[in-house]
C-alpha cells in the first residue's frame, strides 16, 4: 500500500514540478502572475481600498514597504473584525510568531497561502524522491510543536497556532501523506517541556524505519539525542522489550551510534546557513553518513525558497510569493534584476495578508538555475540576535533593559554567547546591590518574547544572567579595531551579537 502511494504521489506531483520548472525558465512570467493572483484578492480588501489598488500597476505605485509594526493596527483589525481588512479570502488559523515592539505577532493563514506551503512541500518532496534512491520506503518525522502557550483562539474563535509541521498541508494532503508520517498527536498536547522531549525520545526510538527527520533549528534534534544519552538507563529499560538487537547493542556501545540506532535515516532537513551552520554541522558527527540539507529560505510568514539537490542555495518559489529585494541603496529591485555576489534584504508580497513586507533577512546571490538567480540566507538585516530561532531583536532587548531595576547611568548591554552553553548575558560596568533581582527581571522580561519563552522551556538556551565587566568599553574597542573597524563604527548597542573573539577577551566561559 505504501509503495503505490509513494508512486501516486510522485505522479501527481510531477506536473506541479513540471510548472514550476518552467517559471524557473521565465521567472518574470512567473512572478508577474503570482503578483496578479495577489492583487486581485488584495484590491477586495479595507488595505487595498487604503491605497487605491485596483490593477498591478497601482500596486507597484502605491503599495509601501511595511513592517510589522508599520501593520500592527491592520493586523489588530483583521483579527477582531474578521472581515476584508488585510485578505479578502477566511482566515483559517493565526500563526504567531516574535515580534519586534511586542512579545509576538500574529501571521493569518488563509486557504491559498497555506495551499502555497503545501506546494512547497510538494515540490521539495519530489525532488528528494526523484533524486535519493530508495526514499518513500520508510517513515518521515516532522517537528512536533510542543505546546507551551495558552492560546488556542483569538476572540473571534479562530484557532491560534499548528500542532505540527505536518499541518501546513492541509487536511487532504496529511490523510494521503499520513502512512509515511511518523506522527503521534497526543505528544503535541504535552505541556510539560521534559515530559514533552522524553515523550519525543521514546516516539522516535520506537521506528525502526525512521528515514527523513525535518526539524527547524539543528539544536532541536540534538537535544533529543542529548536527552537519550543522558537518560539511557531508563531508555534501554523502557526499549529493551521492542528494539532490535542490533539497534539496542547501538544504544548500549560507550559511545552510542546513532546511525545504527536508525540504520535507515537518509535525510536530516533543518536549518544549516548562518548561525545555524555550525550546529548543522555537528549533526554530521552523529550521522555521517546521513544526507544534512538546508530548508532554504522558509520562515512563519511564507516559503520563499526551496532545497533542491545538487543546486547550490535556495530556489526562489517564483510560483508562489512575490518577491523584491531592496539594495544597500534602498532602491527596489526584482528577481530578474539580481546580480551574483551581491547581498539584499527580501521584501515580499504573499497570499496571506502581507504586502511589500520586509522580512528583515539578508541574502547573497550564490549561483543559477535556468534563468533564476538561487540565493542563501546570510542573516538577519536589522540588529535582531537568533542563535537558535528565538529571535531577539534590539527594540525589544532596549524596552526590556530600560525596565530593569539598575540605578544610574553605564554600560548596559545583553550579549548573545555561545559558551559555556547558547544563551544571554548583561554586561554591566558597575556593581550594583540587587543583581539577582535584576537577572530575575531580566529572564521574566526576555521570556515575554514567544519564541526565546519556547526556547528556554526545550533547554535550547541557558537563562539569562549578568556580569560586571569594568573596562568593558575599552575591550569592545580593542576587539572592534582589531577586526579592521574605525572608532566611528563602534556604538553602544542594547544587543550584541554572538562574537567568539569578544568571548575570548571577556573571559566567558
């Protein structure tokens, strides 16, 4: 039964992949169309109204660059009116994700915008099929989100959030795909973060066929294998009954061999550019032999990009988002008109509600295919800190210090650090007489952020503390000269990012 599935998906895939090949061949085409398809919902909305759209070229005329701030109200109105503010189709669900002044913001899905992930996935699906012999025997693991929040429905009744990866395809597409999925439902009600990763653990040390793991951040999965490493008596106890022998010598050796654990694991699908490409590459250590690819360019507002093998960076999805790029000129440039080398922030345009809207993430134009330019994801284009997806950002670290109890003027600024452990320290340069309440007020306050809140519950960041370095200003200033910078370029931030040289000079481990 698997195999004719696996077959009937491959077929009925292969003309999406067909299209979407062509608008690779004729990417203005391609977008111009998706832009039509876009402004013909949007010109039935209060926002297309606002800004007198009725046609593309209005669009192109009228139609600002935003982020979300700059739609905080719009957004505010969508979900207590549910009516044609931002989309003119139903919200199905809100997606919330970090925002930059707030806590959190809130990304509405409708039916088209989440028919274009599911196409996405679609169309990465059939390229893996088509390129890694022997893919589609076995089962596929998609990041469970454990669910830590309380929110399930905005006042409208609309439901908040998504279990699992595994529901950006839609109904049909997860009942079809649904034998391949290793999926237990009851594991993404657990409220409980250990209870939640020792439920994981066990879920996935229970398939022997586990063939492709999708997880978002590296860190993820190696928490998971952290936490079977540290609990392995009570792994072998409760596995012993129901392992091979050959998959519980694996987990009984000194050193446990994770690719025997899960002899037929072909893919691992996480995050590997930026900050993420260190930790991807520790997954190698544990798989060697196992295929680490990037997710491209994909992120809670729309998929940009798709992995394909053997290309070199992200494919845009010209069938599916439009996008522009702003050059270090503030100038607005399409797809067509990237150039090789060069670096941009990605502004797009999707079926959900968001126009002309800056992601804030960087990308460099590494290579071609047919006649679209691929990209990789270089970092985030504003001051915005994510070691592993908390996404931390100087507006909301700034609101968060300048609460704290700290009495006087100095040096304050919180630090992304990589050692001992991923997390965030705040330097000071004077001592002060309540530095525990003030880390209190520190943690309580970062932890109003959802995904650094998310973050801290799974382990993947260490809490936040305080440290007072006395001549810190004249360390930053020797490190930045050191690294070729200028007395003019070296500011106080509130955020500092992640600097192994500045770690070193600090002392921090």
């Amino acid at each position: 039964m698997k195999r004719f599935l696996y077959h009937a998906v491959r077929a009925y895939t292969a003309p999406l992949a067909r299209r979407f090949d062509h608008g690779l061949k004729n990417p203005v085409k391609a977008q111009e169309q998706v832009l039509q398809d876009i402004v013909d919902d949007l010109k039935g909305t209060e926002y297309g109204n606002h800004y007198n759209v009725r046609d593309v070229n209005d669009f192109k005329k009228n139609i600002p660059l935003v982020t979300y701030d700059d739609i905080s109200d719009w957004m505010l109105s969508q979900r207590e009116k549910e009516g044609n503010v931002l989309v003119a189709s139903d919200v199905i669900l809100y997606e919330k994700t970090s925002g930059s002044t707030g806590p959190h913001k809130y990304i509405p899905y409708t039916a088209p915008l989440r028919s274009s992930f599911t196409r996405m996935f679609l169309l990465w699906a059939h390229d893996l099929i088509s390129s890694i012999d022997g893919l589609g025997k076995g089962k596929f693991y998609f990041s469970v989100s454990p669910n830590f929040d309380n929110e399930k429905f905005t006042d409208q009744g609309v439901p908040v959030g998504l279990d699992n990866d595994a529901d950006y395809l839609g109904s049909v597409w997860s009942k079809i795909l649904s034998p391949f999925m290793l999926a237990d439902a009851n594991i993404g009600k657990i409220r409980d973060p250990d209870e939640f990763k020792q439920a994981l653990c066990f879920s996935l040390l229970g398939c022997k066929d586990l063939e492709t793991i999708s997880v978002w951040n590296p860190s993820f999965l190696t928490l998971v294998l952290q936490w079977i490493e540290n609990n392995r008596e009570l792994v072998i106890a409760r596995m012993q009954p129901i392992l091979e022998p050959s998959r519980l010598r694996a987990l009984q050796s000194e050193e446990i061999d994770w690719q025997e654990v899960w002899p037929r694991l072909k893919l691992i699908s996480c995050w590997a550019d930026a900050n993420a490409q260190p930790l991807a590459m520790n997954l190698e250590a544990y798989f060697p032999d196992v295929k680490i690819q990037g997710k491209g360019l994909l992120a809670t507002e729309a998929p940009m990009t798709i992995p394909m093998m053997n290309v070199e960076g992200g494919v845009p999805l010209v069938t599916e988002t439009y996008l522009e790029f702003l050059q270090d000129d503030e100038a607005l440039v399409t797809l067509d008109m990237l150039k090789e080398g060069k670096r941009y922030e990605i502004v797009i345009s999707q079926r959900g509600g968001l126009y002309r809207y800056r992601m804030g993430d960087q990308v460099e134009v590494v290579g071609q295919i047919h006649n679209t330019p691929t990209l990789r994801f270089v970092g985030r284009n504003n001051r915005t800190s994510d070691l592993i997806g908390e996404k931390l950002n100087e507006r909301y670290v700034r609101d968060v210090i300048e609460s704290l109890p700290i009495e006087g003027g100095g040096f304050r600024s919180l630090m992304a650090i990589r050692s001992p452990v991923d997390g965030y320290l705040l330097i000071l340069d004077k001592h002060i007489t309540n530095s525990e309440q003030v880390e209190v007020a520190l943690e309580e306050g970062l932890q109003k952020a959802y995904h650094y809140r998310h973050a801290r519950a799974l382990g993947q960041l260490s809490a936040a503390r305080m440290a007072v370095v006395p001549d810190i200003e004249n360390i930053i200033s020797t490190q930045a000269l050191t690294n070729g910078k200028t007395l003019g370029d070296i500011k106080q931030n509130y955020l500092m990012m992640a600097d192994a040289g500045l770690e070193s000079a600090l002392g921090i481990s």
